[in-house]
C-alpha cells in the first residue's frame, strides 16, 4: 500500500466547492505517481477517517472559505488550524476540516495530515467553477502538485533513515 495519499473532497454540484475533486482529476490526467494512491472522497464521510489511517502522510484538497482572495491556495499541516472548536461548522460536507481534525486527535491518527486549501467564491447550488476559480485552477495545480514531490521525497527520506 502506498505511504501517501491524495484525497479530493468537495461538492461538484455546489459551484466552486467542485475545486477539490477538480484539483484531482487533473492531478490524475497530468501528474499520477504509481506510488500515491489518489481517492475521491466527494463530501467526505466518516469513512475517510477510517481510510487515512492507512497512510504515514496524507493531503486533503478541498475548497475553503478562509478570508482569502478567490481561488488563493494555502498548503498547511491540519493540526495547526485554529478553530472555535464550539462553534457551528459551515461545511457542504458530511465531515468538515474542524470534523476531521477532531476526530482525528480523538482517534489517535498517527497519519501527518495536509491540507490543500482553495479559497471559494460561490458554493451556491449550480455547475461548473466560478470563472476567478477557473482562472486559478493551474496554478494551484502545480503548487499542489511541487507540494507533493516534496512530501514524497520527505516520506521516502524518513523511510530510508
């Protein structure tokens, strides 16, 4: 079984909240590593806890609402999020990351959790991106894409050390 894990989490029918599976069906077509394994988790469910167990490292991507300018992508390791770990969780997902980083701490994952995520604009009900997101959609590509060789590379490092 493969040490990483590529995971695309989003809702293609609520617009820009499509960007994560988006993200990974390009990853598939231009980028695939015989050596990550890489699933579709549409609107994550308590089944990815379960799955993410298996991996020494895995990277989430999935649209996120962050303060940030539309179709911005910010890469960072889940247990350094804040969040009102009270409050309500805003998510189109079964889990959302809140969800998933409590669970995972309660669950004693050993898994380093990633996360790739892409600012959104609209996650109205409706098809297809937003066109702020289709215009950044590449570049968050292959920033996710280097990010990967590096976790690879890091994951392979410590495999050998």
């Amino acid at each position: 079984m493969s040490k990483i894990a590529v995971i695309g989490i989003g809702n293609t029918l609520r617009r820009d909240d499509g960007i994560g599976i988006e993200i990974l069906e390009s990853l598939l077509k231009f980028y695939k590593r015989d050596e990550v394994e890489y699933l579709n988790f549409g609107i994550a469910s308590f089944d990815l806890l379960h799955k993410m167990q298996d991996y020494e490292a895995v990277l989430l991507i999935d649209g996120i609402k962050a303060g940030l300018g539309p179709g911005e992508l910010k890469i960072f390791e889940l247990k350094n999020i804040k969040y009102d770990l009270k409050g309500p969780s805003g998510s189109t997902h079964e889990l959302n990351l809140k969800d998933i980083l409590e669970f995972s701490k309660k669950l004693k994952l050993k898994t380093k959790i990633y996360v790739a995520g892409i600012q959104v604009e609209d996650v109205s009900y409706g098809d297809g991106l937003t066109d702020k997101l289709k215009r950044s959609k590449q570049r968050a590509l292959d920033e996710i894409n280097e990010f990967i060789d590096v976790l690879f590379s890091s994951v392979i490092r410590k495999q050998f050390s």
